[in-house]
C-alpha cells in the first residue's frame, strides 16, 4: 500500500534540483510569493537548523536573525514555490540538528566555516 502512494507521489509532483546542503549551511530561498494577482520572488538567507523527512515529503528549517529577533520559516524542499537554492557557505557541525543556536546570541551563534581548495590553485602565485 504504502509503495503505491509513494509511486504516485512521485509522479504527481515535479522534483526540483537542490543543491546538497547541510545542517550549518548558509543557504538563500529564493521563493514565489502571490499578493493578490501579483507574484514576486523573495529571498530568504539563513543558517539551515535541519532536514526532516524524504522523498516529497522532504523539508528544511532556516533561521535567520531580522531585526534583533530570530525568525525561523520551514520550507518543502520540492515546492513548486521554491525559486532556487544557493548554498552561501558550507559549515561544520557536529550534528544534524543544531537547536542551540536558539539560546545562542551574537558571537555564540558563529559557525566555523568549510573551507574548499581549488584543484587549479597549486599555491603558486600567478
């Protein structure tokens, strides 16, 4: 039973390609917002606290601090309303679910960055 629901999930919805991303990560939504007739893209830049779920039913949280107050918004990641996602920074983090950075404020709340070398950059200067 269970099979057959999750082959017509998959085939009733349009999977997206994301960017492999992480807990820790900076990443940037950029999603479709309807105002009336209108449509618009925002964007939504924050640290990634989880990834919850799979296959279509797959979500990601993002917290952000706007104003001096953290906001947090749940995104589907295979949403027709989801834009894009660009992966700003890649963090390190020891677990999938990084709660603590909510009792955590100003330089408590860094993340240590991942840094990548280029194969083309033999440390030479050119």
């Amino acid at each position: 039973m269970s099979n057959i629901i999750r082959e017509i999930q998959s085939e009733l919805t349009e999977i997206n390609e994301t960017p492999a991303f992480k807990a820790g990560d900076t990443v940037i939504v950029s999603y479709k917002i309807r105002e009336g007739n209108k449509e618009r893209i925002q964007q939504f830049q924050g640290v990634v606290l989880q990834r919850k779920g799979s296959g279509t039913t797959e979500t990601f949280t993002v917290r952000k601090i706007s104003g001096g107050i953290g906001v947090e918004r749940i995104f589907p990641t295979h949403s027709p309303f989801i834009e894009s996602i660009k992966v700003k920074r890649s963090g390190i983090v020891r677990r999938a679910r990084i709660f603590y950075l909510r009792e955590r404020t100003g330089k408590g709340t860094r993340i240590k960055e991942k840094r990548i070398q280029h194969a083309n950059n033999n440390g030479a200067n050119d």
